[in-house]
C-alpha cells in the first residue's frame, strides 16, 4: 500500500535527493540521478496524488450491514446450541441432532447452551459428499504412508468424521487498481580483474479495473484458516438460498468472528490478487527482477453475504497432540497433518546405509586404487 507520507526521495535508489545550487536541478548523490525542477515538481504532485488516494482507501469501508438476517421465532425454536468446555467452539444443529464430541479438539465434552447470537445465512453449499466418501477419502490419504506410526492408524476413529457447516463471508467487489512497479535488468561484464554489473532501471506504471467474486473468509477463530484455504476452491454455482432443512443431521460451526472483523483479510485478498495480475504485464516484459514500489487498491462496488460452506472434519489425538483432517464436502478434497513414527524412520535410514555402504566403498576403492 502506499506510504500517505510523501519524502522527496531519488526514483531510481530511493536515497535523498539534494538541490544544486545555481543548476536549477535536484541531484542524487548516490546514484547520480539528476531532475530538473519541473520533473521533480510533476514527480511529487503525483506522489501526493497517490498518498491521498492510498488514505481515502484505507477510509473505505464494506458493505457489512447486509450480510446476514434475523432468523423468525419459529426457526430458533427448533435449534440448539453446544459449547466445547476444552476449547470453546460453539457448535449449532437441529432439535434432533446431538453434538457428542468437539470437531476441533476431540474433547468429548459438549455443554448444551440456549441458541443465540447467531445471524441466518444468506446461502448455503450443499453437501455433495457423504460419509462413506469422507471415510475412504481418509483411509487413501493415510495409504502409503510408511513413517505412519500403527498406534495411530488403529486408534484414529475414522468411523467418527463428522459433517460440518463453516461460516464464511463472502465477499464481491468492483475494484479499480493501480501500482508502480520497477523492472530491472542487468548486463554483466568481466575484465581481467574484476567482474561490473549494470542494471538498467525501468519505471512501470499499470492501472486497471477488476472485479471480484464470492472471495471467503472463513468466521471461526477455532478454524484453522490455512486448512480452510488448502481445501478451496468450493464451486459458488451450486450455492443455494439458505434454507433450516439444510441443518437436519448436520452440525455448523457458530461464527466468532463476524463480517466486521473479517474485512482485514478480505481486502489482503482483493489487494494481493489485483496487484499480481498488474505484476504478470510487467514480468511479460521479461525483465530479470520485478520490484513492487507501491499501490493503490479502491473499491467502486461492494457487496457481503453469509454462507456455510460443507466441510467433513475429524480431530483425533495422539500422544497428547491433536491431529486434524478435513475434507472440502463438496469436492472431495481432503488435507491434514499426520505424525511420524521415530524408529520406523531410524529403521529406513539404517537400511538404505547398509545398502549405499557397500557401493559407496567399492566406488572410493575404485578411484582411489
């Protein structure tokens, strides 16, 4: 983002710029950039220009209001609310479903709670993938893994995966982007005693329109954001009006960070994926660096919904530590963490020494006889 603050630095190195007197001309003394006063009085409107539109759009401010409804007296009637008394994870289910174990921790300790404080969504994503998929998504997700400890593979409970709907906020927008950027090329030349290096130093400057669509946050704390991230894309077309029937046998995760909270990550998101499509037109020149100087992101239109989002999870522990496995239960795809057993690996290393001492002796035998 660009520093609101504006320094009369050289554009080249970036070192202070001095003014020469009786030149009429400001000069870098490291790099020996000279402009006259004419550029550098357009050079610094413009960075003016910059800072101000960089401090209006950190004063931009989503749409957040509209995200979410209230949900009737009849559809809170038939919910209920469970707590975690080990981590906290507030889980929300049907009259008759039952939250016997934590999807985050694996405590089995669910405290039942009056629902409350929870908006209705705005959508949801079906579940696409049953149990028995999410099952033999996790038994193939351990296979083939020889450091795979066997306590744990048989004490793991994958019969106790359960189904989960994750909060997300998504969020839409019109941007209109812009960034400076430096390419730089160097062209190296050897002498007899030394080795120079030019760089040559081009100023890129792009700008353009984009807009973005169904960007997600996840709203829980308790969710691990890199998993969440690991298990997208989620397919937006198959999105619904959200509907209480979805919830029948099925568990959701209550939001603790609500559509407010989660604009940081949002706009890190819009912010990272305009100025690397700005970038790609840059390195298409083929430059042998790229150097992000600064950028402007501001939105025109925007808009955010509350979705729940299928999501298979199972937590289960293993010498005191949890281990966590999701499967995106719309796609299939499943991502997690798994031990490793110490003397199976001490094994294998033993083995393949035995196997490479042999060969290494007869080669050093060689080339030293």
């Amino acid at each position: 983002m660009t520093d609101t603050s504006v320094a009369y630095k050289c554009p080249n190195c970036g070192g202070p710029l001095e003014f020469q007197p009786g030149a009429s001309q400001v000069v870098c003394p490291y790099c020996d950039t000279k402009l006259d006063v004419a550029q550098m009085e357009a050079l610094f409107a413009r960075q003016q220009e910059r800072a101000a539109a960089a401090q209006e759009a950190k004063e931009e401010r989503w749409n957040t209001e509209m995200a979410g409804k209230e949900w009737s007296t009849e559809e809170a009637a038939i919910l209920k609310a469970f707590t975690c008394s080990a981590c906290g994870a507030e889980i929300v289910c049907d009259e008759n479903t039952l939250a016997t174990e934590c999807c985050y921790c694996g405590n089995p300790t669910m405290l039942p709670n009056r629902f409350s404080g929870m908006l209705k969504p705005d959508y949801v994503i079906p579940f696409q993938k049953t149990k028995e998929d999410a099952v033999a998504a996790l038994k193939e997700f351990y296979k083939g893994k020889r450091l795979l400890p066997a306590a744990f593979t048989a004490n793991n409970r994958i019969q106790d995966i359960q189904p989960m709907y994750v909060p997300f906020w998504l969020f839409d927008s019109k941007i209109h982007a812009s960034a400076d950027f430096q390419g730089e090329d160097d062209n190296v030349m050897e002498t007899s005693d030394e080795i120079i290096t030019e760089t040559r130093v081009f100023q890129c400057i792009r700008s353009g329109r984009m807009s973005f669509h169904k960007i997600p946050v996840d709203g829980s704390s308790k969710m691990d954001d890199t998993y969440m991230e690991s298990i997208e894309p989620f397919d937006y077309s198959q999105m619904v009006p959200f509907s209480p029937a979805y919830l029948t046998g099925f568990l959701a995760d209550k939001y603790d960070v609500d559509a407010e909270a989660s604009v940081p990550r949002a706009d890190e998101r819009v912010e990272r994926s305009a100025v690397g499509v700005l970038e790609e037109t840059v390195k298409a020149r083929g430059y042998d660096r790229t150097i992000l100087k600064d950028s402007v992101v501001r939105k025109e239109e925007d808009q955010v919904a509350y979705a729940l989002a299928p999501v298979w999870i199972l937590t289960t522990r293993y010498q005191d530590k949890p281990y966590t496995f999701m499967m995106n239960g719309q796609t299939g795809k499943m991502v997690g963490t798994l031990p490793y057993d110490n003397q199976k690996s001490l094994m294998i290393m033993g083995a393949v020494a035995a196997i490479l001492t042999p060969a290494l002796y007869f080669v050093a035998k060689m080339f030293l006889t």
